[in-house]
C-alpha cells in the first residue's frame, strides 16, 4: 500500500507558489545581471564610433536598432550601457543598504541623544523630495556616475535607516536580549550576534523594492545632463541626447527608454515577490 502524501494547507501552498515565483524571477534578474557585465565583451559595433554616412539610419541587419543623431550603432550602445545603469543601481543600494543599516541599527538599541540627532536629521532630508535634493548636489558636484551616485545616496540611505531602527528598538526588549545582557554579553556581540540577524531580512527586502526606484533616479539625473559625461553610454543620457530628433529617428529614444521601463519593473516584480514570499512566512 502506497502512502498517501501528506496534503498541504492553504496557507503552504500560499508559500510554495509564492517560492516559485521568487526563485523564477530571480533566476531571470540573475541572467540580466550576467548578461549587462558580459555585454561589453559582444558587441556588434564600438559604441563609441561615430559615422557620418549613416546617421540617423533606421534598423537594419547591420544596425539591428539603427543609429543615433552621430551614426553609433544604438544596440551596442545599449549593451555597453546596461552595465553602467544597472551595476551603478545595484552598487548604490548596496552602499545606501549598509550605511542605512548600520546607522539605524546604532541609533535603535542605544536611542538617546544620538538616536534623536540623527533622526531629526533623517526627517529634514525626508523633508525634501529625494530628486530635488539630488539635482541640487548633482549641479554643484558636476556631471559625473561618481557624483551622480554621491547625489542620489545622501537621501536614499535614510529609508534603510528608520526600518532598522525600528526593528532593532522592537528586537533590544526581546527577554532573550536581556538574558544575554545578564550573562556579560558585550553590547557589540549582541548588535552582531542577535540584532543584525533578526532584522537583515526584511531590510533585504526593503532593498530589492529600492533598486527599481534607484535606477529611475540614476537615469532621471542622466537625462537631466547630471549624470554620466558624454559620449559614455547610459541609458537616461542615451534618451536625453536623442530626444530632440524624436520624429527623426524614434528608434533612438524608444530603445533605451524600453530597456530602463523593462528593467524596472523586472526588479520591481522580484522584490514584490520577495516582499510577499516574507510577508507569508511572518503570518
């Protein structure tokens, strides 16, 4: 006689479905992230030649996306762009992640003074919209990724900031906490021991939510003419610069504005599903 297999609750078959659905759509992030850094290496054209006799010329076999406004090759430019919009996405939220986490975590299990400074400090950059501020610094700095970066990170850490200190005040008056204070645990064993780990969870899916926003952001400063320098591809800089032939060669806007709208809502899609993938596993 065969066993029956055990039949799953709702609420497991809630998660298995939702596990499914993370593990495909951080497979198909993970292939995006793989192929923007092998791009550079595959490209049809340099990115960087430009060609009077065919500018402005439409998609062809030899131009798969056509060319800009100084004849480069749209498509190898793409390519060579990814890697510079999405790993300076990624790199950004990974700084902004640290910094905000270990401000927060700080600020959240001692509180005091320092605690009140630095949130009143958080509040007043929370105060003004994220993309004003940046472009204020991103025009005194100058155009650069650098700079760029520097520009939209002095505000985007924040979030990281206030969702760890509220997970580690929460965490700091656990029994367990207090139990290994009894016994003559340093201050710095429990932060490392027992508070980063209970909270490095739903700060990573804060994170995964953040880098859709933080591309947008990067990309918005480039089309502004406060991002990457020119003639280095990006893809912001790449709209902004083809923007005014629109009717000319569509094909130029089009192409990049379609890789910065599917990029982020894949990342988007993903940390929605991780969001909720966590949020089942809490209830």
């Amino acid at each position: 006689m065969k066993k029956e297999k055990p039949k799953l609750s709702r609420n497991q078959m809630k998660q298995l479905k939702l596990k499914r659905k993370t593990i495909i759509w951080g497979v198909i992030v993970t292939l995006v992230l793989v192929l923007s850094f092998l791009a550079p290496y595959f490209l049809p054209h340099d990115p960087l030649e430009t060609n009077a006799q065919i500018m402005r010329q439409a998609p062809s076999f030899q131009h798969l996306l056509g060319t800009d406004n100084l004849g480069r090759d749209v498509l190898s430019r793409l390519l060579a762009g990814a890697r510079t919009s999405i790993f300076a996405t990624i790199m950004l939220v990974i700084i902004s992640f640290i910094v905000g986490t270990v401000v927060g975590v700080i600020c959240g299990y001692y509180g005091g003074v320092l605690d009140d400074l630095v949130m009143r400090f958080t509040d007043i950059l929370l105060s003004v919209p994220q993309l004003v501020l940046a472009i204020a610094v991103a025009g005194m700095l100058g155009g650069s990724l650098v700079n760029t970066m520097i520009a939209i990170g002095i505000t985007s850490w924040t979030s990281y900031a206030r969702l760890g200190r509220s997970h580690a005040m929460r965490i700091r008056q656990l029994p367990f906490i207090n139990a290994c204070r009894l016994t003559g645990c340093s201050d710095a064993h429990i932060i490392s021991t027992h508070v980063v780990p209970n909270l490095i969870g739903p700060m990573l899916v804060n994170a995964t939510l953040e880098i859709g926003t933080t591309m947008l952001s990067i990309a918005g400063l480039s089309f502004l003419g406060l991002g990457v320098a020119p003639p280095t591809p990006e893809w912001g800089a790449m709209v902004s610069e083809s923007r005014s032939y629109l009717q000319l060669a569509p094909w130029a806007v089009f192409a990049p504005a379609l890789a910065i709208l599917l990029t982020v809502m894949l990342f988007n899609y993903f940390g929605e599903s991780v969001c909720d993938l966590a949020s089942t596993k809490e209830a």
